[in-house]
C-alpha cells in the first residue's frame, strides 16, 4: 500500500478529490481539506517537503492582491441591476413585437435579447430567470413545442458564458496567465457566431416543424408602423450605450476589466435611476447576491490554492503534462481528449469548479505544446457551456425549472386552459443546443481565425526585437564583515520577497 502511494500520489490525489465531489461535499472545503490530507501523507512518506507549506500566505496574499478578480463583482452587480430594473422585460417585449409576424419570431426575439443581455449583464442566472418568466408564458400561449421554448431560452441565457463580460472568461484570463482583455477579443465572434447558429436551429424548426414555433397573431402585434421601430430604438439605444461604455473601452486599452465593471455598475445604476427603479430593495438584493457569488469564487480559489500547492509539491502538474503531451496527433489529439475531458466533467461540476480545478492542470500541457492559451481558454469556455445545459445537472435547466410552470394554469388573457412544461420537455429541449455548442467547439479548433485575430489589435510591437541594455557601474568594493568570501561575488537581495505562487523545488 505504501508503495503504490509513493509511486502514484498525485493520480491517487486527483481521483480522491473526484470522490469527495461526488458525495456531495462543499467544493471548497473538498480541495482544501484534499491538499492538506495529502500533505500530511506525503510529509510522512517522505514525499512532500513541510517547506512547501509556508507557501501557503503568500498565496492567500496573491489572491487577496488580484486586482483582476475585482471584476467580478463589479459585473456581477451590474447584470443583477438590470434585470431588476426590468430593461429584460422591455427588450423581449419590444423586439418579440418587431420579430412577431415572421415564424418562430418569439424565438428569434428571445435569442437576440440573450446574446444582448450577456453583453450587458454576463451573469447565466439572470438571463435565464428573466426571459424564462417574461417569454415563456407568451410563447406558450400562441402555440410554441414546449421543448423548443425551453431550450431556446435555457441557451440564448447561456451565451452569457461566452459573450464578453463573461465572468468565466474573467476566471480562465487568471487561471491562464492572460490578459482579460484579450481573451475578450478573442471570445466575441465565437459568441456571435454560436448566436448565430441558435437563430440557424430555430430557422430548421421552422421549416421542417412550422406548428412548433407560429408566427404571433395580429391581435398580439398591439404596435405597428413608426411606433414600433421609435419604440425600439428607445430600448436598444441605453444597454448598446452601455455596451460600448464597458467593452469599448477595455477593448482599446483605455481602461482594463475591473475598471470598465465599475463603470459598468455606475452605468446599470445610472439606467435605473432614469427608469425610476432605483430603490432600496433592489440594492440591498443586487449587493447581498453579489456578496454571495464573489464570497462563493473566492473561497473556492483559496481551497484550489492549497490544492494545487500539495499537488504540485508531489509532482503532480509533471504527471499531468506527461500524460496529456504525450497523447497521438499533437495538438489536435490533446485537444480532442481534453475537451472530452471537460464534457464529461461538466455533468458533475460547474463552470466556476471546472476553471479552477481542471484548467491550472491543462494551461501548462498546453502551453508546452504551443497552443495559443487565449485560443485554448476560448475552446474551454465555450465547451464548459455546456455544464448549464446538461441534462440532469445543468443550472440553466434548474434556473427555468424554477420559473416554468409545472401545472395547468388558465391563460390571464385568452383565459385558456395551458399545460405546464415537465422537466423532461425542458431537457429534451436542451439536447439540441447541446449538440450545437459541440459544433461550436470544432469549429473553434478548426478555423482558430475566429480567436487568434485578437493579435492584431496588439501594440504591433515584436517583444523578441526588445532589448534593454544596462550600463556598468561601479558600486565600489563591498563592505568588509559581510559575511561574503570574495570581493566581486553578488549577495542575495534580503528584502526580496517571493511571488504569490511562490513554490520550493520538488523533493528529487
């Protein structure tokens, strides 16, 4: 026994902390309480030196200095303004009457004001809940296939994962050692072309199944003519302002991520003064949730902290990398596996747990086989999508199970008797959008053109053409009874500190 230990402790490490997730334990507690019980193991083997854990300040401190991670609330509280400012509500009213006479046009409404609310708010809960409680009861009805609803809404609310100011891609930015901005860059027209392969899925419904998604009847279309497009240029004029106040300017270098959501949040607090939404209620909830998710991120980071420093400390990222360059075809076999890998994870572990666990562990292989990191975090996001639509587990499902009707109820204006949506409509609706976001993760790995151009709005500088030349000087000789044992040796700086993630070499 103490030899299998000794020769697999990091493979041993990583499959005990898959079993304490899957019995259910905080992920948390699961990572920290997995890194000190494998430290202590390996201290008494011999394999993991007691110096490794003096680390552990220094890299509590690194997560308490991240600026970059100040984003997050700031984002966070942004998203929840506006949804409780009802800007949803008048997006999906608005350009569901502006899409309404063509067939499947409450879809299309739907998946425009996704993509449009991921820009703004970046948060999945709000998205889905929001649309899920404005449209689906409209949908329904005018004689939408309940599937088809369900999974155009539990989707078009997930594009807040890829469409930047997507938290997740703030985390992969970190987790990756990349700039959030570029990996905004590279993210955009990857959403916009998942957006656009949604609006493609209910375009091939519509054809094939025109019953399942109608057009809206004229007594629905309540504003025609001139007043419909005034109407919606007064709602889409403040969220696209909005949009370029925050992306516009982390884009051209103006401001980074953590200042563009300050600005953000001033924004989305600004918007629901003039809609006279501003009250305290809705900041005492918007500040109350955002505490709640950015204490949930971090504390999450702090035990994957201690989980890496003992994994690392057994050489476990040496054992990681080995397996995964090691694997037939080159880059493109280890990014079949790995995107294997995180499918297969997403039905047990959401986006947050998976960035913070499973991508430190890939960033290095990657690295180390020349893939772009910026390209590999977007293949990565746009796979871990899919933790929200996976059936049993996907949180985008559970948000809409919340707020979908689970009875027949009687219509408040055709006063019609309308059947609830079971849980298994909502997930057999979710499957296809499943399909397509798999299609989206080839087609990320097959045309990297789609990231990789976020190069070209760079400095244009060549870092290998620096060069920085340091003049000699004279520093005269060095004080006698230093402690030195020759005239021109250089002593060690005592006042430099490690790095955060600062780590002693590996036992030998």
């Amino acid at each position: 026994m103490i030899e299998l230990l000794t020769h697999n402790m990091a493979p041993i490490m990583f499959a005990a902390l898959v079993v304490f997730l899957l019995l259910g334990y905080p992920v948390a507690f699961s990572l920290a309480a997995n890194g000190l019980l494998f430290a202590f193991i390996g201290i008494e083997l011999g394999l993991f030196q007691p110096d490794f854990l003096q680390a552990l300040p220094f890299r509590f401190l690194g997560v308490m200095e991240n600026e970059t991670l100040l984003a997050i609330p700031f984002f966070t509280f942004m998203g929840l303004i506006l949804e409780r400012s009802g800007m949803a509500e008048d997006l999906l009213d608005t350009i569901g009457q502006l899409f309404g006479p063509t067939r499947g046009g409450l879809a299309y409404a739907v998946i425009f004001v996704g993509a449009l609310l991921a820009a703004t708010t970046g948060v999945v809960a709000a998205s889905v809940i929001s649309m899920g409680l404005i449209s689906l009861p409209i949908m329904l009805r005018y004689g939408y296939d309940r599937r088809v609803a369900a999974g155009v809404i539990a989707a078009s609310g997930t594009l807040a994962q890829i469409i930047p100011p997507s938290l997740v891609l703030i985390v992969m930015a970190d987790q990756l050692g990349k700039s959030v901005g570029d990996m905004y860059h590279g993210a955009l027209v990857p959403g916009l072309v998942l957006t656009v392969l949604y609006a493609g899925y209910v375009f091939l419904v519509t054809m094939i199944k025109p019953d399942a998604a109608p057009p809206l009847p004229k007594e629905a279309r309540t504003i025609r003519g001139a007043a419909l497009i005034g109407r919606v240029l007064f709602v889409l004029i403040p969220p696209l302002v909005l949009i370029g106040l925050v992306l516009g300017t982390i884009f051209i270098g103006v401001a980074t991520p953590t200042e563009g959501g300050a600005m953000g949040a001033f924004g989305a607090l600004v918007l629901a003064g003039l809609k006279r939404k501003l009250t305290l209620p809705l900041m005492v909830h918007a500040l109350e949730a955002t505490a709640k998710l950015s204490t949930f991120v971090i504390f999450i980071l702090i035990g994957a902290r201690v989980f890496s420093l003992t994994f690392y400390g057994v050489g476990g990222d040496h054992w990681v990398q080995n397996l995964l360059t090691g694997l037939p075809g080159g880059q493109t076999g280890f990014l079949i596996v790995v995107n294997i890998l995180v499918f297969v994870l997403a039905f047990f572990l959401d986006f947050f747990e998976l960035a913070f666990i499973i991508v430190p562990l890939l960033g290095p292989a990657a690295a180390a086989l020349g893939i772009d990191l910026i390209w590999f975090g977007v293949i990565l996001g746009v796979n871990m999508q899919t933790s929200f639509m996976h059936p049993p587990f996907g949180f985008s499902l559970f948000y809409l199970r919340s707020v979908a009707p689970r009875r027949a109820y009687t219509d408040k204006i055709t006063k019609q008797r309308i059947e609830g949506v079971t849980t298994g409509q909502i997930y057999w609706g979710a499957i296809p959008f499943v399909v397509i976001q798999c299609i989206m993760v080839a087609l990320v790995i097959a045309f990297p053109q789609m990231v990789t151009h976020y190069k070209k709005a760079g400095s244009g500088v060549d870092p290998s053409s620096i060069k920085i030349e340091i003049p000699d000087m004279d520093f005269g000789a060095p004080p006698s009874g230093g402690g030195g044992s020759g005239g021109g040796q250089k002593n060690d700086d005592p006042f430099g500190a490690p790095p955060p993630d600062f780590l002693p070499p590996p036992p030998k």
